[in-house]
C-alpha cells in the first residue's frame, strides 16, 4: 500500500552502500570512510571555542560569502566562480539534478565513487558506465565516445585511488563537448602538479569538486565546494536549499583553510604511512593498486586456503577492524583500507599478517 505512495525510480533505488559505523563506547580501528585519522588544525578547534550565541540563534549567510572569499583569496578565483555545499555530497546530488536530470545521460567510468550513480538515479539520470582497464586506469577515449550529456572524472579516483595525468585530463575537457565534472576529493595526497584547477580558466564546461571531509579532517561538519565557470555556479546557487553550509561549519572551514602548514604535515604524514602499509602488505602477497590517495585497494593473495577478500574483511571486524569490502565485480577480489596512524596500521598489519600467513 504505501509502495504506491512512492515514485517508482525511488521505489526500485538500492540504497546507497556506505561504510559501516562501529558501534560506540567499544574500541575500534575505523579504516572504512577515508576519514583523517589526525585531528583539525588547532586554529579550527579555536574557531569552535569561539562560537558565538549569534551564530546559533541567527540564520548563516545564505550564499556562503565568508567562506567563499576565504577559498578566492587561497586558490587565486574569483568568489562568483564558487559554490559551497553542505559536503560534496551535496553538490554531486545537485549537479545531478541541475546539469543532467531526467532528460540527459551522465557517463561514470566503472568503478568509481557510487555516489555518482545514486545520486543519478535518484534524478532519473541515465547512467553510462565507461569501464577502466584491468588496472583501473580510465579510458579517455571511453569517456569521449560515450555519447554523454556529461562525464564525471574522480581523480585520483575513489575506491581505486589510480590517477590521470594533467595532459590526459585536459584531454577530456578540451574534446568533450557537455560538463565535465573533475571531483579531487583526495588531491591533497596526490603530487604536486595534478590538480585540474589551472584548466578553470580555460575552459567554460568543467566543474571542480573539493571536500574538507578527507585532508582537512572536517568529515563530520559537512562542507565541499567546486569551481566553475559564473553561469555553471549561479545555476547551481539557484537550486540549492537556501542555508546549505551552517553558519559553525563554514567558520570551521574557512579556519582550516588559514592553517596551510597544517594541512601539508598531516598530508604528507598519511602519504608516508600509505607508501610504508603498501609495501607492508605486498611483503604478505598481496596485490595493491598504486595510490595517490588516503586509502589502499589491495587484493589478498590467493590459493588453497587461503580467505577470500570478503573473509578477510568478516574476520577483521571481528577483530574490532573496520575496512571496506565492495561487492561489486571488479571489486569483489580486493579490500580497500583507508589510512590511519601508523599504531592503527600496525594494528591491521599483524591481523592481516595472522589471517593470510
Ligand atoms: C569522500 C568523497 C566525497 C564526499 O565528500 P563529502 O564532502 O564528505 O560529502 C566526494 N567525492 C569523493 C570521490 C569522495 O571520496
């Protein structure tokens, strides 16, 4: 009876897969969301104490001006050609619904973020997925012929954590003929060089997506934001609920932003610790996809006995372990362990090293 009451594309939607929350009060190892394993800069935690009865008791500025001005002065963009949303999460839900719809097809390179296809079928968006090769590096070419209205690129992407070169993005931009959205998510843990911001000039049909949610350690205040050309980001201005960023979050980014030598040390920590737990992990067989990110995707090595990936993941959360496991066919081989301290990897390490050995 209430099916009815329920849209259909709604009614037939799988919900969205999401990293499991360990229950509280026990102690866990959280290596499922992506999330810092380090605290916000000491400037965000003073930005909290600094709250004030106003900023409760009042409405927050609509349009995001304080922070947007903080994020034009840090990456040299005019504010008019950004948007904040309520983490990118937000944004993608309304990229979806400003830029594709029910009437245009969005192209996914398989697999990537599942955000993107949820967020799609939610807006009887037609997906096309682009497969990446047996390496998970995504076809350009694949993307181009796609015969898309729009083309989504996370890069690094997510859960593979493989990277495109500049030349090879700028490819897809200066070819595809509708948006092109470039989400860097992880671009923090990626070298010097790759980020796609200097092709925003150039071109007028990309969108850049940024979170404070991974390097910035802010996942549970909620903010994103992209670039893009001005009418690209009044549309998406114009659909968004009216308060999207809460007056406390958007102060908190904006003190994050500030602590620049912050964000570097703890970036480069995480980058240390994933190069040091990759090698760790092929020392035990297994196979692990390179990765400029917070997370390593890595398949355990085979043979009689041995667990599968799916077994793997069980017996570590029995253990108090928390990592991602995907069932989906090009995943279903692999884990995907997000970086935390090197205690916390040490900890996982000598599970793994128990459970495989
Ligand atoms: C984590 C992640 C996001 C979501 O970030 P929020 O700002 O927390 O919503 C977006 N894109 C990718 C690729 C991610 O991995």
């Amino acid at each position: 009876m209430t099916q009815t009451l329920i849209l259909p594309h709604i009614e037939r939607l799988a919900p969205y897969p999401m990293g499991e929350r360990p229950p509280e009060g026990i102690r866990t190892i959280k290596l499922n969301q992506n999330e810092s394993p380090y605290p916000p800069s000491p400037l965000v935690l003073k930005a909290l104490r600094s709250i004030g009865e106003e900023e409760l008791s009042r409405y927050p500025d609509a349009v995001n001006g304080g922070l947007r001005a903080v994020l034009a002065e840090r990456f040299g963009v005019n504010a008019e050609r950004i948007f904040c949303g309520n983490g990118s999460s937000e944004i993608i839900s309304l990229i979806m619904k400003v830029f594709v719809g029910a009437q245009r097809r969005v192209a996914l390179p398989d697999p990537t973020f599942a955000l993107y296809a949820t967020a799609a079928a939610v807006h009887q968006a037609e997906c096309i997925a682009v497969p990446t090769d047996s390496d998970y590096a995504i076809s350009i070419d694949g993307l181009l012929n796609s015969g898309a209205d729009a083309v989504v690129l996370v890069n690094p992407n997510a859960p593979t954590g493989r990277t495109l070169p500049p030349a090879e993005v700028e490819r897809l931009v200066s070819r595809f003929p509708g948006l092109v959205i470039i989400d860097e998510a992880y671009i923090d843990f990626a070298p010097e060089g790759t980020s796609a911001l200097p092709l925003l000039g150039r071109y007028e049909n990309v969108l850049l997506l940024r979170t404070f949610s991974k390097c910035y350690a802010l996942a549970g205040a909620r903010v994103g934001y992209c670039f893009g050309a001005e009418p690209l980001i009044a549309a998406l201005e114009k659909s968004k609920d009216s308060f999207n960023v809460n007056a406390v979050s958007a102060k908190l980014a904006a003190a994050a932003l500030q602590d620049r030598e912050y964000a570097k040390r703890t970036a480069a920590a995480v980058c240390r610790t994933r190069d040091w737990f990759a090698s760790g992990l092929q020392a035990l067989g297994f196979r692990v996809v390179p990765s400029h990110t917070n997370f390593v995707l890595a398949e355990p090595p085979s043979g009689p006995g041995a667990p599968t990936a799916r077994e793997l993941y069980g017996k570590l959360l029995e253990r108090g372990i928390y990592v991602r496991y995907f069932d989906h066919p090009r995943l279903a081989d692999k884990l995907r362990i997000s970086i935390g301290t090197d205690e916390e990897l040490a900890v996982c390490m000598a599970a793994l090293s128990e459970l495989v050995g």
